[in-house]
C-alpha cells in the first residue's frame, strides 16, 4: 500500500486554515477526528468501496481494454493531489486524454471538446466513468465517498488567491462524489472554481451521512440516465 501513501504535509495551509477559521463560522479540525460521526463514515466509506469493488471489476476491465486498444499506453492515470490535512496523495482516474497532453509541464483544465481528450476519454469524462478507480482511493482512506473533490497544489494557490477559505476544506477527506461537481459540473475556469468554492463550504458546514447518502443516490441515477453535469 505505500504506492497510496500520504506525503508532503502542508504546514503552511494548515497555519492559514487555523487562522481562516478565527474568522470564519466554520469548526476546522486540522488534527486527526474520532467523532462517531466520523467513524461512520469511514466504515460506511470501507463496506461502501469494496461492494463497488465487485461490482465495477468487469466494467473497469472492458473500459482498461478500450482504452489501452485507442492508443497502446497505459489506461491508469496517476496524479498528486492535495486532500485532508492538506497531505498529498496519488489520485488514480481512467486516462481520458492523450499522453503527451501536459508535456509542456503546465498544469492545464479539461474544457469542453478539449481536443487532447481521446474517444474513449471523451465519451468516459462526459459521464464521469474515468473516476472510477478512485474507489481504490477510498478504500485506503486517501478519499472518502462523498466530499470536495480534491485538486491539485497549483490550482489550490491560484483559488487561495482569490479566497483563502478554501484551507478550510482540508478538515475533512475530499471525495468520489461532490454535492457542487453534480450541480456545478466540471470545472474548467477560475469562475466555477470559485462558485464550487462556496458549495464545498456549504456541503462542509451541513455535512452528515443522510446529505451523503442523498448525494451518492443523486449522482448515481444521473450517471445511469446518462445525464451530462
């Protein structure tokens, strides 16, 4: 399991997270939390993660295949993002773009037609199948189920321009699913970022098992309809 290990501790977003939340009415925990609440989710997340194991094993199999037949390289896509306690961690997706998309060495958004998407990753971005092995990122506790999706340092600097609440986010383990992704889509501008911005914090401030379970439902009937958010 070290290939999931945390690294990096940010002390310098937790200090700003600290001093955010003099100002703020929000209850930030930059330290370990063993509320029942917590320890429900976390189990909830654990049975949750290996049911979903089971039962996407043959679909992401047949979505590995595809795409490793478009292109011949590798379907796993790997990237450090920041989660809790603002650590980071390897986020694992389904590779949706060509490999050579970021070979310039700067961080760039997925927009609508990007044309570094391939088919097959179009088609699995459209209806947020690439996010799939983060059920992996769940089951080792990098994730849980539902929660802010977790981005990447050079963005969170770029965001913390603009609102430094966003250290706030770091109390608790980002998500697979995201109460602002299913209503505020993906976001590919400074704009939606800040918008999704005051969702996560919202979704922070009336977090609980039922809105999760609401949320997981929600997100899970799109997906399956086919409904592009």
């Amino acid at each position: 399991m070290d290939f999931f290990k945390t690294t990096d501790y940010s002390d310098e977003y937790l200090a700003l997270a600290s001093v955010v939340n003099d100002c703020c009415d929000y209850d930030y925990d930059s330290g370990s939390s063993f509320s029942l609440g917590d320890q429900l989710k976390r189990g909830f997340d654990l049975c949750a993660s290996l049911v979903a194991l089971a039962v996407f094993l043959v679909p992401g199999l047949v979505i590995a295949l595809l795409i490793y037949m478009e292109d011949g390289h590798n379907p796993i896509f790997r990237q450090k993002r920041v989660g809790k306690d603002a650590k980071t961690f390897t986020l694992l997706k389904f590779r949706s773009m060509r490999v050579d998309s970021e070979n310039d060495g700067s961080p760039a958004l997925c927009s609508d037609n990007d044309d570094r998407l391939t088919r097959v990753g179009g088609f699995m971005r459209r209806h947020h199948l690439d996010e799939l092995p983060q059920i992996l990122n769940v089951l080792v506790g990098n994730m849980s189920f539902v929660g802010y999706r977790p981005e990447r340092a050079f963005f969170i600097k770029q965001i913390m321009e603009h609102d430094e609440r966003y250290a706030l986010l770091f109390a608790i383990r980002p998500g697979l699913f995201s109460e602002a992704t299913l209503y505020n889509g993906y976001t590919d501008t400074m704009e939606k970022m800040l918008i999704r911005l005051e969702m996560d914090l919202d979704y922070l401030r009336r977090r609980s098992m039922w809105l999760d379970i609401n949320i997981i439902y929600k997100t899970t009937v799109s997906i399956i309809t086919g409904k592009e958010f």
